[in-house]
C-alpha cells in the first residue's frame, strides 16, 4: 500500500542503491580482474596474493563500514567501497579458474606456432573466461546490492539502505516492506539482464546452446 502511494519515491531511492551498487562492481571487477590476469601468469603471485584475498574474504565487513565512514565521510564513496570489496573475492576466483581453463590441446597448438603470451591470453584464455565471469556476475551483483544497501544504513539520506533503516527504527512497517520489495525486483532485474546479456555473448559457448 506504501509503495503505490508513491511509487516514485521508492524507485527514486532504488536508483541511487543501483547506482552504488554498479559503481562499486565496476571497481572491485576491475582490481580483480587484473590480479587474475597477473595471478594466472605466476604461481608466485597467486601464492602471494591469495591468502590476503581469502583474508579479506573472512573479514566481516559489516564491522568495516564505520571505519569506512571516518576515512571517506559520510558521501557515496564508502558505499561504493564497500560493494566493491564484496564483489572482489568472487569475482578474482572466477576470472582466475577462467584463465586457467583452457583447451590443453589448443594451448600447445598455439605455442607450437609461436604465438606470444598476449596473443594466447586473448584469443585462448579470454573467450575461456567469458563463462566464469558471467557466473561470477550473477553472484557479485547481487553482493554489490547488499553492500551498498549496509552502507546505507550506517552513512545513508537516500537510498534503499536508508528507507529500510528508517523505516525499522520507526515501525513504519508497510514502508520497509515495500523497500524490500523494490530491492527484490531490482535484483531480479539484473538476474534476467545478465542472462539475456550472456545468451548474446556467448551465443558459440557450449552452455548456451544446450539451452536453446
């Protein structure tokens, strides 16, 4: 009943967690992305680096947030850094399994040529890490949302987060419902995005055309 007394509101309030949510995926992709790159092509990177992405992974990063507020305010950035660091360790799993996944046969064909580790890495090992990256959307996305939204709560004017927060601090129950709704439906919007997405770019992959 809330919801339709002002639809307008909520989904105003629904962009702004959107917003938040894909800023910080684009940036907790793109560091783990990157030290996926690195890590497949070194043992001793990955050694390095793996433990302290499994330590941040175990961390709770709800107990993080306050400290995020004293360092970047009380502005979208803490929001945006704390979807980003739930998103990074899902996201650096997937995109390192995809690199290393790759046809052994074709491996050693294409070095057979000569073929430089660029050269490898984009035409082998790239297209082999479409599907785990796909995956690994699905799953951080929705992590991305739950970031920003406890963000929200401890930082927020606006937002999801904030109506959910607020609303539950003043029993305006038929008002937290109907967040929690919009929430759901903006989640699976992104679920249904991501698998159109998917079925137009991996329309070769094996995967995809089972389901077909």
């Amino acid at each position: 009943e809330r919801f339709f007394e002002d639809p307008v509101y909520f989904w105003e309030q629904g962009w702004w967690t959107l917003y938040e949510a894909t800023l910080g995926l684009i940036a907790g992709s793109a560091v783990a992305i990157s030290l996926a790159v690195i890590m497949a092509h070194s043992r001793t990177v990955e050694r390095g680096l793996l433990p302290l992405a499994i330590a941040m992974k175990v961390t709770p990063l709800v107990a993080i947030a306050p400290v995020l507020i004293i360092i970047f305010g009380f502005g979208t950035t803490p929001k945006i850094f704390l979807a980003a660091l739930l998103c990074f360790f899902p996201m650096l799993v997937n995109a390192l399994i995809g690199f290393r996944d790759v046809d052994s046969g074709a491996l050693e064909f294409m070095r057979s040529l000569r073929a430089s580790s660029w050269s490898i890495f984009w035409k082998l090992r790239v297209p082999s890490s479409l599907p785990y990256l796909f995956s690994a959307l699905r799953i951080t996305y929705p992590l991305a949302l739950v970031g920003a939204v406890i963000a929200e709560w401890f930082t927020g004017n606006r937002g999801l987060g904030f109506v959910v927060y607020s609303a539950a601090q003043n029993l305006r129950t038929p008002e937290l419902f109907s967040a929690i709704a919009v929430l759901a439906l903006i989640g699976v919007a992104i679920n249904i995005a991501l698998s159109l997405l998917e079925r137009r770019v991996l329309f070769w992959h094996e995967s995809v055309r089972s389901t077909r």
